[in-house]
C-alpha cells in the first residue's frame, strides 16, 4: 500500500542537520525502499517553494524528478472542501493542502506519514489514515 509523505516529513528528511536516528525520516528511508512512497503535487510545491538559491532549487526539483505526482482527480478537491467546511464547523483549522491531503487520503485508501499534529485533530472530523513509523 502507498503512503502519501507530507512536507514536514520530506523537510525533515532533506535537512542537513537532521539527527541521524529521527524515526519518520527511518520510516521514509524505509518505504522508499518498498517503493511504497506516494506523492502528490501540492507538497512539490510546498517544498520547492521558498528556497533562496536557484543552485539548491534546481538540485532539489532533480532529486524530486524521481517521483511522479498522483493524479489529483475533481473529486478530490470536493472532498477536501468537504473536510474543510467540517473541520472548520468544529473549530479545528487546517491548511488547504492538508486537506487535499486528507481528501486523497480518504479516497485512494491511502495512510499519511507526518509530525503535523492537526492531523491528529482532523481524525475527530473525518476517517483518515495516519501511518507510523516502525519501531
């Protein structure tokens, strides 16, 4: 089964001086190998945004390459606008991405690797997945 990576995961992964034993970066290490990675155009963005040189953008976007977004479908988006709406009636906040997130989740019965405590949140709201690292 895919495992959709959020962004803080990926951004974690891709630090410099990241400790060497985090277990989400393990657990991305590991579904890597199982092929087993599966990302979504949105957190492409979210990764490529705000880099200040062009030589890290360009290295970044390459290594990125490897890794064919998901196809995002209208149903998707409706969904997550559902989620939205939700979430929102019950006070829980949460950004468009990480909703669309949700939505693909959801649908494509696919679990979400992240530290992002709002999904935690959302899991009141609506049935997502979340994955966790193995031990």
């Amino acid at each position: 089964m895919k495992t959709i990576i959020d962004t803080c995961i990926w951004s974690l992964a891709l630090r410099r001086n990241e400790p060497q034993n985090n277990p989400y970066v393990n657990e991305l290490k590991e579904l890597i190998k199982e092929v087993r990675v599966q990302f979504i155009g949105p957190v492409r963005q979210e990764l490529l945004s705000g880099i200040k040189s062009k030589k890290q953008f360009i290295l970044l976007k390459t290594h990125l390459g490897a890794y064919d977004d998901f196809n995002i479908e209208k149903q998707d988006y409706e969904l997550a606008a559902e989620y939205f709406n939700s979430a929102r009636k019950k006070g829980i906040q949460g950004s468009n991405t990480d909703f669309l997130i949700c939505a693909i989740s959801t649908r494509h019965h696919m679990p979400i690797l992240t530290t992002d405590k709002d999904f935690s949140n959302f899991q009141e709201v609506f049935p997502v997945k979340l994955h966790s690292p193995r031990v």
